[in-house]
C-alpha cells in the first residue's frame, strides 16, 4: 500500500461509522487502514466489525495505552510509504488522501504536511487556515499548535531514520510536543484547502 491511514479508537462510538466510511470511500484506493481499538468499553469494537473491507487492519489493544503509545504502534506496523493520520470521530473529504499524496509526490523536500479543517461546532461552521509555508508554521509553534492533528500525513521513512516518535510520558498535548521536535530536522507545510471536517472544538486532546 501507498498510504498507511492510522486511526486510534477509545470509546469513540458516537462518530465512529462516520469516520470509518470517509476513509474507505476516498477516491484514492490503495491505502491500508490501521484501526486501533484502545481498549474501548463501548460499542466501538462492534462497529468496527461491520466493516468487511480487505484494507482494514484491526489491532486490538489488551488494556487501554493511551493514544502516544497506540499511535506508535501504528506507525511501527504500518506498511506504507506514508502514514496519514485520522480521528475517530472526524470526517475526511473523499479527495483527502489524494492530494495529499499528491502533494508529497511532488514535494520531495517536505516531511510532513497537514492541511485545512472545518469545525463543525453547535450548527455553526469555521474555517481554520493553518500556516502554509515551513518558516510560518516554526513562528506559529511559538505560541500554539500549526497543524490540526488528523490532518497529518507523513513520509514513514523519515520519522524511522530520525527516530521520531509521540513522547508516551506526556499525558497532553503529545502532538505539539512531537512537533517541535519534527520542525528542527525535517521541512513541514500545510495544504491550503479543507480536507477535513471536525467536530466540535478544536483544541481537543489527542
């Protein structure tokens, strides 16, 4: 597979199926779907299993790890060349997947690459703009997160060779403490436009 799609699920049951579907309808095909089921006591595991897709690759976690731990679990396992970040109760745009790889295929210098979100919040809809270029996004890591956290998609290559990986000792804010990590060894973006929908607040925990 191209892409390695990695999803983290603890008692996610409320927007899971929404979730799952955006990935499996993507224009973009040949993509593995790692979902990880982190000891959820909900009916997640239930609506997992109703999916009969040959790319879904469910790892099933003994007791709950917490997401660092769970995402890098993920990433050792994942078979692609990329790996792309998803939530369990956020909404992928069906061309996600393509333009991001698009955009890393034509980008060989960039690492990693977020994109644009919508929030979707009490019936009201926000657009959040992230910062495009490199440099942009090192001045915004001053002072808070430049990167919505699913929107990630990464080359798996460069986070083994430089040894990158969440921090499992953090209890918040795991991803902005991996990107301040990321953006001193390695050259990030984001896409301008909306790949993604997300519910309700933005600045929830990993």
């Amino acid at each position: 597979a191209n892409i390695s799609v990695l999803m983290s699920v603890f008692n996610s049951q409320e927007y899971l199926a929404e979730a799952i579907e955006s990935i499996l309808n993507q224009t973009f095909r040949n993509f593995e779907f790692l979902i990880i089921d982190d000891g959820s006591t909900d009916r997640s595991p239930e609506i997992i299993s109703q999916y009969n897709d040959s790319r879904i690759v469910l790892i099933k976690n003994e007791r709950n790890l917490g997401l660092a731990a769970s995402l890098n679990k993920g990433i050792a396992l994942g078979k692609g060349k990329y790996i792309a970040r998803m939530d369990a109760d956020d909404i992928a745009d069906p061309s996600r997947l393509a333009n991001q790889f698009t955009f890393m295929e034509q980008n060989a210098d960039v690492d990693l690459c977020g994109s644009w979100v919508q929030v979707i919040k009490d019936e009201t809809e926000q657009i959040w703009a992230y910062p495009l270029l490199h440099d942009e996004i090192k001045a915004q890591l001053l002072f808070n997160s430049p990167f919505a956290h699913p929107t990630i998609f990464f080359r798996k290559e460069t986070f083994l060779n430089k040894n990158l990986r969440y921090n499992e000792l953090i209890k918040r804010a795991q991803d902005y403490e991996l990107w301040s990590r990321i953006i001193q060894c390695c050259t990030v973006a984001n896409i301008p436009q909306v790949l993604f929908m997300m519910n309700g607040p933005v600045g929830k925990e990993l």
